[in-house]
C-alpha cells in the first residue's frame, strides 16, 4: 500500500477499512484513474456531485501523493466540523491522519494532516507567512475540499476590520473626512449622526496617497489581538492597494485579490487539489486561491453527473402567480408538522418573517447545533440565516427545502459592490452560484430525494431574466426541467394543489421517481470548467500591482474590460479598477478613466473634480411613455408581475440603513414603470435629491426618501435636506419648470424645531402602503393580454389606481403639519 501509487490499488490495499468500503464506486475509480495521469499538475479541479464519495476520493489521493514522495499532505476543509468528519471517514478507512502541523508523523509523510482554513491562513499561522523569522512547515501536497464554501473565510483572513470604539476608528475615518465628505455630504452627515448601516467607499487617490498617515494609524496597533496580528502581517505589503470602506460598525480593508502567497508554503506546494461540487463557474479558484487558470479549465469528473439525489424544484410565484408570502409560510408550517421544513432567508431582516412561526432559528454561532438536532429526529420549520454552504442535510433531516430570496451581500465593501455591480452579469452569475450551493444542501447522496422551493419576487426574476437559469450545472438544469413540466400542471390550479403534487416526490410516487432518473439519464459533466477571462486578467493584474508594476497592471485590467463583453456596470467596475492601479504612477490619467468608469457605471466613485449634472428630459405622454417601457422589459405578463412585486419588496420601509439604497433604487425604478422620466441626482453627483421624477409637463417631483426613519417627528435636519434639494432644483432647473418636494417618513408631523417648504408633501408610511397595494394592482390589470403595450389601456389603469402623474402628489402625499 505504501509503493501504490494508484489511488485505486489504494483502496483495495487497505487492510483495516470497514465493511462498508469493500469496493469503490464507479465514480470514485473514474475520477482516480483520470487524476493519476495528470498527478503532478500544480492546480487540478475535481468536480463530482454531492453524495459521490468526495471525501474517500480525496484521501486516496493524498495517501498517492505521500506515495509518489509529494509530501507532507494536507486535507483542507471550511470549518472545524467538516475537519472532524473527514478524520473520522479516515480512522474507518483505516489511514493515519493528525491534526497537529507540527506532528513529527505528518511532516514525514506518514500521516495526513486534516485541518481548516482558518487554521491555515492567518497572521499567525502555523505554517509559516512572507517576512516572519519562524521556521516553515512545508506542504508537498494540499487538498481543498468544498472550496467554493472556503471562499468568505479567505476573504474574511485578508480583510482587517477596525470595529468602532477602536482608537484607530477615529483617525482614520478624521483622515478622510473631506474626501468622503465630496462624494456624498448627506451619507457623511448620516455618518457623523451614527445612522446606523450607512457605508462609504473611500476613494483610491486619497487611500494611496495618504499612505504614510494610514501607517502611522495602524501600525502601533499591528500586534494586538482584536483582529490585527491575524490579518496585519497578510496585507501590510499591500496595503496601499486595498479597497477600503468606512461605516457606522466598523472600517473594512481588504485587498482586491487575496494575496494567497503571503503563506508560502502554500505557494510552494507542488500539488494542489480543489475539490468542488458541480458548480459552474470556478473563477474564484484562480481570484482568490491564485490556482493556474489552464488545468482549472479542465476539470476532472466522472464519465456520467447523474448520480444526484432527487429533487423537485418549485416555484410558487410562477406556478401560482399572485400567491402571498403569508400563504406560502402558512403552507410550510402545516408541512412542518410531519417532516423537516428548512427554510434559508439571506439576512436576520428576512428570519423575522418566519420567527413567530418558526420552530428554531439559526445563525452562524449556533448552526452546527441546529444540523445536529435536525439530522437526529423531527424538528419542524427551521430558519438557517445566511448559510448557503458547508452544511448537510441528508435523508429526513430536510425534506422539504426553502430559500427565501436572493442571497445578499453582508460587509460593507460587499454591499458597495453589489450595488454598483446589481443586474451585471458577473453578479447575475454569482448570486445564481450562491442558489445553487443553497439548493444542494438538501440532497446528499444519489438515493436521497427532496422539494425545493424557490420563494420571493427578487429570487424569481432573478432565475428567468438575463438567463439566470442557464448558469446552473447541467443536472440541475436537467431537474429544473423537469420541475418545469410540473409546474406546467400546476398552473391555473389553486395553490393548495402544490401539496398533492410535492407529495409525489416525498412519498416516493413510482411515476415520479422513474422520470426523475429519466431526466438525469445521459447528463454529463462539461468538458471544460468556466473561468473568465476577466478573472484571470483581475488576478494578473494585483500581481503586476503587487510587483510595483502599476502600468502593466493598468493595462491587464484594460484587457479584464475587453472580456467584459459590453456589460457596462462591469465595465465601469473594472475601468475603477484600473484607474486605481494607473493613479499610483500617473494620478492625471486616472482620474479621465475614472470618469469613463462614471459613465458607464453611476454606482462607482466620482472623479476628484466631480461629476457634470445633466437635466432630466420632461416628456410628453405618461402613459405612452410606460407602455414602452413595459414592453420592451417584459416578455409577458406573468413577468411584469413578478418584476413590480421584485421592486414593491424593496419599497418598504426598514431602520436598516443597509436598505436605504435598495429603497432608492425602488423608487426610482417604480417612477420608470409609472412612464415618468428618473435620476437618482444625489449617488450619480453627490449633490440634489435622492430621486427626482419627470411627471411631464415641466413638472417634477423632488424626493427624498426616509425610509429607515422611526421617529414620531420630522427632525429639523430632515426637512432642511428636503429645502437644500429643491434649492438645488431651482439651481439646475429654469423657472418654466415647477416641483413639488416630497418626502417619504413615517410620519407628516414636523418637529417643533423643523419647517416644511411651501407646498411640501410628505407620503407617510401608511401612504405608502397604499400606494404599494395600487401598483400591484396596476402591474396585475394590465398583465392579462398583455394589455401593458396598448397605450389606452396603461392611461386608463394609471387614472383608475391614482398613479397618473397630475394627482400623484395629492393622492399619495399628504401636507406636512406641525402639532
């Protein structure tokens, strides 16, 4: 067994495994056979389906390894439970394996070292980091197992974060007052009054150029134990490249790619194995584990990918178009009384929803409990916050699986991101990704079966626009399929027939569970593994950066915008990118990249010398207006529905000030499908309203939007920002046009020390309910026929739900009043 070379004679030479390995299965020999040829490749990708025995192939492979002279050998998991299970599979296979680095067995090649990678990578670690004196543990061999649920840890290990009431908090966020205070005084404002949620990007020219006083900041600080010794010694050499973000929580730095070879001897290892399920995009693989793009490309799979478990895959809002979230929960709670209902929400905002009904709730510090308890018994409805990956939920612990909503962004860069890259295709492609490891957490092995359901508008649209489904895995395409002839049948039907129809797959109906195995039958794995262009050149470029080489850097970035394919909001993304790289040897050219990337991408830093104002267009004919707007964005009525109730959910009010963009950006997008001309003046310019709406006419609204505010009162500061605004109109705007200041707040009372502007409307929450309630109803009379394109239709349905623009502001707003 120790001069075996191949995985497979291995195995079969194992003299103390269980009873339960006598033989591998097909798709282990398979993957082993096509591993062993290509051995001694650096960087190599293995994709097999969950339940496929991931875990027994990549020991076998590592014991080859130790074989083949490439040790020492390290197994690699996301989290310390993950790491348990594998020495456990190992002791029943009977192989040596340790959990301590300085193991004299394991730095002979004797033993397999499995561990986490938090343990790894850090500051401190173990093995060994650039510039340090320690002597370093060599790795011959590693393997990464789920390496996409690695990924947020990495990210969080390079990523120093300054919480608030840190001294260096202060002086940081002092040093950039002014700049930030120019690219947006209202967030600097919210900043200075602890608005909790509030973010600001500081930009790159002011970063870089104040290296010497961000070093005087952080470095007396680089050994304390709140965080930076285990992040400091990773990104100090890279400091000056990072992307930085100031809230009201905490200061974030983090560098654009994870500077990986600050642990050298992951660098130097002469084998590198990245276990994966079949997702299917693998750029983070090279952005963030600076794995060589080629062999990526080509992963190594078994010769058929229909070895997965079974899964219906449900839809409510498509099967039942207008069913509420209320009946869905009311559904899954009468089905929770049987059988394990999880539900997977993105955010602690959305676990309220389902709190009162819930049986238990789980975060990030308590979901290890929670798995356990489900895998043990019957639970009922259970909450999972956030958590897409890194857990198993085989056989009766999930049977019927729910993920409420898109997967949202958390930390404050992500967010700042997520909003400047929103409907892009690179985030179209990575939230359909995050789905996917979501929907995989119910079906662990190729003889379980479970429901899926899809819930909430935004996750919806998200799945049939811009080709959201096509991003899948082939086998899960092939079960969407599927679970669309289902739906199919579905529909028209009352939505209480979906219990009779999910039963099919839960009570193991003969019909179902032959076409189920009909529809994976023949589904292959893709030769090729997808890794962008634009990931490669990212990555090349934080090099070049890394090297001084900024021009060079510069210039890969401009070939990363090529790959981008027309997507502007990517495009300006990355022309950012660029201009940061460019700035550190030619400050003037970069700041006329920086407005390109402007241009293309409203959502990006404003240029130092800021950004011209351009007037909104007044038109003409409102209805005309929205009946082209609404063709041209929806195939069918079906689709407008689903796409105003994806905007109606942003359009609710929440003190998370993390929602304050999502809220503006619904307000504008609702004005778009009203047929009213839109600007958000205020992110685009960092000066005017949050939204500003052309009803026509030379008639405008000038909003600003309070949908976090909680008061029982308008402050004083509230309704000076309102007067600032429509002084700001007056500026830009001659006097043939008129407008009306509207804001929106819990409530129209001001406080005794705040004035209202003449004419000034406030749409009051209770208002805005309504108004909400109206424009679903607009969307849902028009959907039939698709009477959205016939302009007489749009006119007379936007008069009857009071969203014509000549009465919008008296019928949703109501006068501001003092007590």
């Amino acid at each position: 067994m120790d001069s075996a070379t191949e995985p497979r004679r291995i195995f079969a030479a194992l003299p103390a495994k269980a009873s339960k390995y006598a033989r591998p299965w097909d798709v282990q020999s398979q993957v082993w056979d096509s591993w062993h040829e290509r051995r001694t490749d650096s960087d190599l990708l293995i994709k097999m389906n969950t339940g496929g025995g991931k875990t027994v192939v990549g020991l076998m492979m590592l014991k080859s390894c130790l074989n083949d002279g490439a040790g020492p050998a390290v197994y690699i998991t996301p989290d310390i439970y993950l790491a348990d299970q594998v020495r456990a599979e190992a002791a029943a296979l009977g192989l040596e394996t340790t959990d301590d680095p300085r193991s004299g067995r394991f730095q002979a090649g004797k033993a397999i070292l499995v561990t986490y990678i938090h343990k790894v990578i850090n500051g401190i670690s173990v093995f060994g980091v650039a510039g340090d004196t320690r002597q370093r543990i060599e790795i011959g061999s590693l393997l990464v197992d789920d390496a996409h649920a690695c990924v947020s840890t990495l990210e969080h290990q390079f990523t120093l974060t300054i919480p608030r009431g840190h001294a260096a908090y202060n002086e940081i966020s002092d040093l950039f007052d002014d700049t930030l205070r120019d690219q947006s005084q209202s967030t600097i404002r919210d900043l200075a009054e602890d608005v909790p949620g509030v973010a600001l990007r500081v930009p790159y020219w002011s970063w870089a150029d104040r290296q010497q006083q961000v070093l005087n900041a952080l470095h007396p600080h680089r050994e304390s134990t709140n965080g930076f010794k285990f992040v400091w010694p990773l990104i100090r050499d890279v400091l000056h490249l990072c992307d930085v973000a100031i809230s009201y929580n905490e200061i974030e730095i983090k560098p654009p790619c994870p500077p990986i070879d600050r642990i050298p001897s992951l660098a130097t290892a002469k084998r590198r194995i990245y276990l994966t399920a079949t997702l299917a995009d693998d750029s983070v693989l090279v952005t963030h584990f600076d794995a060589a793009p080629a062999p990526i490309s080509t992963p190594i799979t078994p010769q058929t990918a229909d070895d997965l478990g079974d899964r219906m895959i449900l839809t409510p809002m498509e099967t039942h178009p207008g069913t509420t979230d209320e009946e869905v929960r009311t559904f899954l709670v009468e089905q929770a009384l049987h059988r394990n209902v999880v539900v997977i929400v993105p955010s602690r905002r959305r676990a309220v929803f389902w709190r009162d009904f819930a049986d238990a709730e789980h975060d990030s510090s308590s979901i290890h409990d929670g798995v356990r308890a489900l895998r043990e018994g019957h639970v009922g409805l259970v909450v999972l916050i956030n958590k897409y990956d890194g857990i198993d939920l085989p056989g009766d612990a999930c049977r019927i699986l729910v993920l409420d909503g898109l997967p949202e962004a958390y930390s404050a860069l992500e967010r700042i991101e997520a909003l400047a890259l929103s409907e892009s295709e690179a985030m179209i492609t990575r939230q359909i990704q995050r789905i996917e490891q979501g929907m995989g957490r119910g079906v662990r092995s190729n003889d379980d079966h479970c429901v899926v359901l899809l819930v909430g508008s935004k996750l919806t649209q998200r799945l049939h626009k811009a080709g959201g489904s096509s991003k899948f895995s082939p086998a899960t395409r092939a079960q969407l399929a599927l679970s669309d002839q289902v739906a199919d049948m579905l529909y028209g039907m009352p939505f209480s027939a979906i219990g009779s129809v999910i039963g099919q797959c839960l009570d193991r109906d003969p019909g179902w569970v032959a076409a189920s195995r009909d529809a994976l039958d023949g589904v292959t794995y893709p030769t090729t593994s997808t890794v962008s262009e634009v990931a490669v050149a990212e990555r090349e470029a934080f090099r070049l950066a890394e090297l001084g080489r900024y021009r060079d850097a510069h210039a890969k970035m401009r070939q990363a915008i090529i790959a981008a394919n027309d997507d502007r909001r990517h495009e300006g993304w990355l022309k950012q990118r660029a201009a940061g790289y460019l700035h550190l040897s030619d400050p003037a050219a970069a700041q006329q990249m920086q407005k390109s990337a402007q241009t293309d991408n409203k959502a990006v830093l404003r240029p130092r010398d800021g950004v011209e104002y351009h007037r909104l267009n007044s038109l003409a004919d409102q209805a005309r207006q929205a009946a082209a707007f609404l063709t041209e964005r929806y195939e069918n009525g079906n689709d407008l529905i689903v796409g105003v109730a994806t905007i109606l959910d942003d359009l609710v009010p929440d003190p998370n000030q993390a929602s304050v963009q999502m809220f503006e950006q619904a307000m504008y997008d609702l004005g778009l499908h009203l047929g009213f001309a839109a600007q958000r003046p205020e992110r685009d310019t960092g000066e005017g309203p949050d939204v500003l709406w052309s009803l026509g006419k030379l008639a405008f609204l000038v909003i600003e939007c309070k949908s976090g505010s909680t008061t029982d009162a308008i402050w004083r500061h509230d309704a000076e920002q309102l007067s600032h605004s429509m002084d700001w109109f007056a500026e830009k705007y001659d006097h043939t046009c008129s407008a009306t200041p509207i804001m929106i707040h819990n409530t129209q009372v001001l406080h005794r020390q705040a004035s209202a502007r003449a004419g000034a409307k406030v749409i009051t929450f209770a208002k805005l309910a309504k108004l909400r309630d109206a424009a679903s109803k607009f969307a849902a009379a028009l959907a039939a026929d698709k009477a959205y394109g016939e302009v007489g239709k749009v006119s007379s349905q936007l008069t009857d739900w009071g969203l014509n623009g000549k009465v919008f502001a008296q019928t949703w707003g109501v006068a501001a009043r003092k007590l």
